[in-house]
C-alpha cells in the first residue's frame, strides 16, 4: 500500500472509532494535511475499497474499514494510545490496596471498562470465570438491533467453551483478533492475554473498538503484575 493510501486508511480507521460515522472526502481533505483536492482522495477511497480495505454503507457516500482494514491498522499503523497519568493511578492504587490477587484481577477488570467502554472477560482457570461492563458494550451504536443483541448475548452464554479457545489462539503476550478469527464472533474485535500458570483477560468490543488503548491498557496491567 501506498504512503499516502496508509495516512488516509490510518485517518479512516481512527476517525470511525471515534464517532461511528462513515468518512468523508471532506474530512480528509482538513485532517490529511496533503495538498490534494477531494476528488483526488476519492480515488483513493475507491482504489482501498476495490482492495478490500474499505466499504461503504449504501445510504452514505462515506467509507467505514473492512475487517482486512482494521487488520492492516494494528499491524501497520496502529500507534501507542499514551495512558493518562489519572488512569495509571487508578491502577496502582488498586495494586497498593488489594493484596488479594484475584480481586485485584476483578478490579483491574472493571477499572479497564470503565476507561474503554468495553466488556472485559477474565478466565481465572476453566471453572472461574469473571465478567464485567456488559452493560457498555450493548450500549454501542453496532449492537442496538435485537439480531446483533443476541449474537453477543450469545458471547457471555458460552464463556467457558469460548475462553478455552481463545486460550489456543492467544499466545503468551497481547493478541489482537478481529471478526472471523474472533472465536466470540464476527461482530467483534477484541484484545487479549494470559496472566498467571491459567488466566486469561480478554477486552471485548465491536470491530472499530480502539484496539491500541486496549492494548496499552493491558501493557500496563502486565507491568504491575
């Protein structure tokens, strides 16, 4: 891909994650800081959607990322989401104040869903298993219709078959997997990893979820324990 397909991709990406909103000509022509006209970077639009990186609702004249788009974003130009110096309180208090190892686990659990408004998952071994912000995750914009509500519902019905899948798929650090190589379903992305000799922390959100705070979220949870 070219450079500037990448910065207009990257800008696509980080844009729908945001707002949940198709993209625009427009938007990119003031957020790119290329000197090219909007019909140049409709081209471009067109030529990533033919490759496969993009689509576009057909009741708007924008594009959204494919699956292979956010793929190629978190491998290629997925940048670190710097946490803010509150979050990283939050968290180190936690390890101050619970000696208890699994309760803090829980409590890294919930303080992870509060900052990214996703549901968090966590596997303390096959017959122990934690979930929480379910709550949020129904509340995104994708699982609002009762079709994708109960193919997500269908997520936290079968955790426990699901997480010892996702244990094979995940290897020892951060594994990212989105839509059809998402073992919970191809309405979602989620972010992952092992802690401990059993335990597994898995964030779950739609496919735009903002997989780089995700990720240093976790970093930074490996970090402290």
């Amino acid at each position: 891909m070219e450079k500037r397909q990448e910065l207009l991709l990257k800008l696509i990406v980080e844009s729908y994650i945001k707002t949940a909103e198709p993209v625009g000509s427009n938007f990119l022509v003031l957020k790119s800081g290329l000197d090219i006209s909007a019909p140049t970077i409709r081209n471009e639009m067109r030529e990533l959607e033919e490759l496969g990186f993009l689509t576009h609702p057909h009741t708007s004249a924008g594009r959204i990322p494919t699956e292979l788009g956010y793929q190629y974003y978190v491998e290629n130009l997925m940048e670190a989401d710097k946490i803010k110096a509150k979050t990283k309180s939050k968290f180190e208090n936690l390890v101050k104040e619970e000696p208890d190892n699994v309760k803090k686990i829980k409590g890294f659990a919930k303080l992870i869903s509060e900052e990214t408004g996703e549901a968090v998952i966590v596997s303390f071994d096959v017959n122990n298993i934690y979930y929480t912000g379910i709550s949020g995750l129904f509340a995104q914009p994708e699982f609002r219709d009762s079709a994708t509500d109960k193919s997500i519902s269908n997520i936290f019905d079968n955790c426990e078959d699901n997480m010892g899948e996702m244990s094979k798929a995940i290897g020892q650090e951060i594994g990212i997997l989105i839509g059809q190589k998402n073992p919970f379903g191809n309405s979602c992305g989620l972010v992952a990893t092992k802690f401990g000799k059993q335990g597994l922390l898995v964030i779950i959100g739609p496919t735009r979820m903002n997989y780089g705070e995700s990720v240093d979220l976790v970093k930074f949870i490996k970090e402290l324990l």
